[in-house]
C-alpha cells in the first residue's frame, strides 16, 4: 500500500486537494481494469502519478485517463510491453476538505 497526497482539482468532487489516498499498489491486467474504480497510474514527462478513471483500449495499446472534473483535459498513456503505467487501485481517500453546505 501507499498514500498518495492530492493535487489539483481534476477529480473534484470526488477527491479534493489536499485529500489523501490510500492506494493497494496490486496492477491489474489491462483488459480487467474496472472502469468505476479509480487508479492511480504513472505518467511519464512532467505529470509524475496521477488518479483518474481508467479505460483500455486495446486496439490502440493506450490507457485513457479520464478526470471527473470537466473543465481537466483527459490523458492518454501508450501500454508498453513489459511495463504497466498501472500502479494499483485506490481503496480509501481520507478527506481533508469538505464542499460548502449553504
């Protein structure tokens, strides 16, 4: 396992900045990821580990990382051989900040 810090606010509502994740650091196969769970996967560049919703496509051999939030852009990862960008699935989130009730 592994706790992850939030940052940004491409998974709002459901996570927030600053919130923390829990992460059970077991990579599914592609073709079985769940896409209601949300992942935590590596990209490379600038971007480092991210949490998002994920799709496979295995016509193409990408993942599809897609932001709750509407106004974040959705990434795509190239599925090299021999190396997941899957680090594992989120289990818990441990909120550190709640919306506004009005």
């Amino acid at each position: 396992m592994a706790a992850i810090r939030v940052v940004g606010t491409s998974m709002e509502p459901e996570l927030r900045n600053g919130d923390i994740v829990i992460v059970c650091k077991e990579a599914p196969a592609p073709e079985k990821i769940d896409p209601e769970k949300l992942y935590c996967v590596y990209v490379e560049a600038d971007k480092g580990f991210v949490v998002k919703r994920v799709k496979y496509r295995p016509e193409t051999k990408e993942f599809v990382l897609l932001p709750l939030n509407p106004s974040s852009r959705v990434l795509f990862v190239k599925h090299r051989r021999g190396r997941n960008p899957i680090v594992g699935w989120v289990m818990a989130a441990w909120k550190t900040s709640f919306p506004k009730v009005e």
